[in-house]
C-alpha cells in the first residue's frame, strides 16, 4: 500500500520543485520499520511509516528533499571509509541550511551551523570532534541519523567498478534534474552551483556549444505529448519539444582502447550536452562498425540511460556513413573519441565537433577538435 502522505508530498514537489521532484522520481521508496527515521543510498529511500505519520506534509516533503540532496551531492559514494555516523553529520551540516534556504521546512532536530555554510561534507567532518571512544566498536553502515531528518548509505556497490557506473548514472539523474529546474526557472542559484561541483563536467558544453554552433536550437513546452516522468503518477504535465528538425548526434568510440572509465566520463559529457541544449539527441555506439542495437534516441524530456556496444578496432566511417544513407537531419555532430585511428570519411558538410580525450596529436581531415 503507498502511504498518502508520502505520495502527496511528492506531487507538491512537482508542483514547485522541479529539481527535488525529478531526483525523487528516479528512486524507489520503501516503507521499513526496522529503521528510525528515513535513509537513502542512492537507488532507494527507506522511511518508517511510524516516523512519517508525526510529521505534517511540509515536513514530510523537506524530509524526501534532505535524502535527495544527500543523492545530488553524492553523499552516498564520497564516504571513502570515514566514520559513518560523523559523515552523515557532517553531510547534514553541508545540506540543512542549502534546504532552508530553498524554502523547506525540514522535520525537529536538523543539525545547523551558519559556520558551516560554503563547506562541503568532507572540510565539515574535519572540523567536528572525533567519535566517542566507547562507540569505536559499533557496527560501520553509514547508516546512522544523527540529525532525525533522515540519513545517508552507501551505495550498494560492490566493485569499484560497479560505483563508477553508479557515479555516472547518478550524474545524469543529477543533470537531468537540473535541465528540468532551469527549463521551468526555478534552479536557484545555490542549487546550480551544487549541481556543478557535484557534476564536475570536465568541459563547459554551454560555451563551447555557443560557439560551435550558427543557431541556437529552439524549444518550447506543449501539451499535445505529456511528460512520460509523471504519467505513472497520474499528472498529465507538458513535455519540452524541440522545434528545429535536426538533432544533435553524439558518436562514441567504443573501441577496445577505450575503457570503462573513460565511458563513464563520455556518459557524464553528453548529459551535460543534453541538459544545456534541451534538444532531441542521437547516440551512435561504434567501433570498426555500427553494430546493431548501438543507436538510442532521446527527446529532451528523456531521462539519459546509456547502453554502450562495442569493443573492437576504430574507424570514423560508418557513423557518418549511417546518416548519409538513412537521410537523417543533423544540426551537428560530437564525436567523443581518443582519437587512435586514422580513417575518416569525406568532410559530411554539416558541423562536427571532435571531443578528443588524452591525445593533443589527433588531427581530423575535418571539423574542430577540443582536447579533454
């Protein structure tokens, strides 16, 4: 059975904060009785329905609002084997007061401290006073709550690999969330500059995209295809639309020489792309070939999940190949590359932009090349 208030709470999110809204939607919530208050790791939020039931909907929403900034400033992946109890104050320290600021109201006993303010968790957790001795052999979970307004896990991750996925994929939810706030105007700017610090895109794609490209892509919201995000809540709400008929395509090397982190930090860039340009997208995964089922297509309301497919040699060719016989518009081309390959295709005739990643020697036949 969902619990009402909970519920409620989440529709006055969409209502006037996009951001927290979009970020909640993209996790599970899960009644537990087993635990005080609420917690989150990243994938799902746990609360008590005892602990909900004391609390009025203003509360219960800066409730789901702490655990999802706690998510947006990855608070479950940069514990780093820290004192679990100690990070979720310090983490709560460098939330509280952001959450205030943005018109919440969080339930009794938030921990605050003006002194605080500007501070990310880890500068925070250095200044407060070590774990009491006779608390050292309590078991370690990261799962604590010492401010009553919810707490912070890890990530179920396993691998180190299994976290790097789960960074990336949280930096598009982060993005995404984002893109939905701005669109909307209302990411105020404190939030912005978390998103940015959070996200850590290693290249500013609003300017270079300002550059690169002659016009602008327009868009605007209608009514005649509903947001997808909120259907399943029952809310008929406008999705964003691209007017222009190009889109934008990204094409990924996905060869051998291009490994799992580095993929990881391509995902990052093109939702960067997606959120600053608010227009419909291509992503093309190719190595010597485009393989098949290695083409997804997003709208702008789309939320970015990234299959890569690949794995062997390079070659430029077939990607560009694919547009010209499938006649597909394009108002320019990114392609994300370590630039270990020689064999081009003929100049396309529209607008390329080579991402070239930890090779200042690639030099394409084409295009403008960044280096990253």
């Amino acid at each position: 059975m969902k619990n009402e208030k909970i519920t409620k709470a989440k529709v006055q999110l969409i209502l006037t904060q996009p951001f927290f809204a979009t970020l909640a939607l993209g996790l599970k919530f899960e009644e537990n009785d087993t635990i005080k208050t609420a917690d989150v790791d990243g994938v799902t939020i746990r609360f008590n329905p005892a602990f909900i039931e004391n609390l009025d909907v203003e509360q219960t929403k800066g409730l789901i609002a702490h655990e999802v900034m706690h998510v947006a400033s990855l608070h479950h992946t940069r514990r780093n084997g820290r004192d679990p109890e100690k990070w979720n104050q310090a983490a709560d320290y460098a939330i509280n007061q952001l959450l205030i600021d943005s018109g919440f109201k969080l339930p009794n006993g938030g921990l605050i401290n003006k002194s605080f303010a500007g501070l990310s968790a880890e500068e925070i957790y250095n200044k407060l006073p070590d774990e009491p001795k006779d608390k050292k052999n309590e078991p370690k979970g990261g799962n604590s709550d010492p401010g009553g307004n919810g707490g912070v896990k890890d990530a179920p991750c396993q691998t180190q690999s299994e976290m790097q996925q789960h960074e990336a994929q949280t930096k598009q939810m982060i993005a995404q969330a984002a893109q939905v706030a701005k669109q909307q105007g209302k990411l105020p700017a404190h939030l912005e500059r978390l998103v940015n610090e959070s996200l850590e895109a290693q290249v500013n794609w609003k300017d270079v995209l300002n550059v690169f490209l002659t016009e602008i892509t327009r868009n605007d919201y209608t009514w005649t295809k509903p947001s997808k995000r909120y259907l399943s809540m029952g809310l008929y709400l406008p999705s964003l639309e691209s007017i222009e008929k190009g889109k934008f395509v990204l094409m990924v090397d996905t060869s051998g020489s291009i490994d799992e982190p580095l993929l990881n930090q391509f995902a990052g860039e093109m939702q960067s792309i997606l959120s600053e340009c608010a227009a419909g997208l291509t992503v093309m995964y190719i190595d010597s070939e485009l393989h098949e089922k290695a083409i997804q297509e997003f709208e702008p309301d789309d939320i970015l999940n990234l299959i890569p497919v690949g794995g062997g040699g390079t070659d430029f060719k077939p990607g560009f190949d694919y547009l010209e016989k499938n006649h597909i518009e394009s108002s320019a081309v990114i392609y994300f590359t370590d630039g270990c390959c020689n064999s081009f295709p003929v100049d396309p005739g529209f607008p390329v932009l080579w991402a070239c990643y930890d090779n200042k020697s690639f030099a394409p036949k084409f295009g403008e090349v960044i280096h990253i």
